[in-house]
C-alpha cells in the first residue's frame, strides 16, 4: 500500500467513510491474525487479539503520520507492540487451554495447487513447526518469530523489545538451534527430506 493510498484511507476514516476503514481491515486483518496466532497458537486468542488491534488502531488514528512512514509500518507496529505485550502477560498467568487448529480459521490461504495429499502434509507439518515454536521459551520464541516470521530487521526487532542487539541475534540464533532440536526429536526435520 503506498503512502499517499494510506493516508487517503485515514484521512477518509477521520471523515467518516466506513468503506475506507473496511478497506484498512480487510487489508491487513490476515496478517494481523496470522502473527498473533504465532503468539497465542490459539484461533480464539488470535482473533480477540486481532479485534483489540483493529480497536486501538481506530482509536489511534488521529496519531497517524504519514511523513514518518507507510500505513503498513504504522499498522503493524501498533499491532506487534500489543501482541507482544499480551504475550508476555501470559507469560507470566500461563494458562492450561490446548492449541486448537489454525486450518479451520477463515483467515488462513487455501493452496492453489496441489494434491489433496501434498496439501494434507503441508497442513501435517505446518501444525508440528507451529508446536515447536511453541516450545521454545519466551523470549526465544518472541525472536524467532519477529525475525523469521515476521521478517523484521534486527533494529526494528532491537527498537519493538529495547533490547541490545547483540541479545537478538544470539536468541534468534538459540532459538533456531533449539528449534530444530525439537524437530528433529518430533521427526519433522527427517520427514522434510523425503
């Protein structure tokens, strides 16, 4: 979305225009729910999450400047700072629910191509990276997830969790590690090279 289109749409919802804020949702509401989903590993959790961002995003809209960077950028660091923030809240009042099945979200994309088969493994292996990720500790997992996920610079990662940058790199790189670990003891790494 370029930055003119952007500031349109929020100078247009400013004024009113439901079609431009259905637009802003509609554009952004699956990767929105996709990252929070990263988090929570939950539909329910993901799609309260997604609700809460889309609120505080309204609610923010008068701070939009499009001067310091594209609605997108703005969109997703509102979006990034109140996952991330409600994931460490949970961290510390863990909860006892179990991770229910990212498939049948509305969200997710449906594979163009493919046999039912190929897409029955995709679908297989989807969930087991996801119970790996979900395995790792916190701050691992934050890393992990920004930057291989999320694919945010080591700087934008180092500026969302103020932490040297030294720190990220090193919990990415464990995390990595120990991601693969765990896949390995799963059987999804040997399971890949077939």
């Amino acid at each position: 979305m370029a930055v003119g289109n952007g500031a349109e749409l929020v100078r247009r919802c400013r004024a009113g225009d439901g079609a431009a804020w259905e637009e802003i949702v509609s554009s952004f509401s699956r990767r929105i729910y996709n990252l929070a989903y990263r988090f929570t590993s939950r539909s329910d959790a993901a799609e309260d999450l997604t609700q809460e961002v889309f609120i505080r995003v309204y609610r923010s809209l008068e701070q939009y400047d499009p001067k310091q960077g594209d609605l997108q950028n703005w969109l997703m660091r509102l979006a990034r700072n109140l996952i991330i923030d409600d994931y460490r809240r949970r961290q510390r009042t863990p909860h006892d629910t179990q991770a229910d099945d990212l498939e049948d979200h509305t969200y997710h994309l449906r594979s163009s191509s493919g046999s039912v088969q190929s897409e029955m493994e995709r679908r297989e292996l989807g969930a087991q990276v996801q119970a790996g990720i979900d395995k790792l500790s916190p701050d691992l997992r934050t890393c992990v997830i920004l930057r291989d996920i999320e694919e945010l610079s080591y700087q934008e990662i180092v500026d969302l969790l103020g932490i040297p940058e030294g720190t990220v790199k090193s919990r990415i790189n464990r995390g990595r590690i120990e991601l693969a670990k765990i896949l390995r003891r799963m059987r999804v790494v040997a399971m890949t090279n077939t």
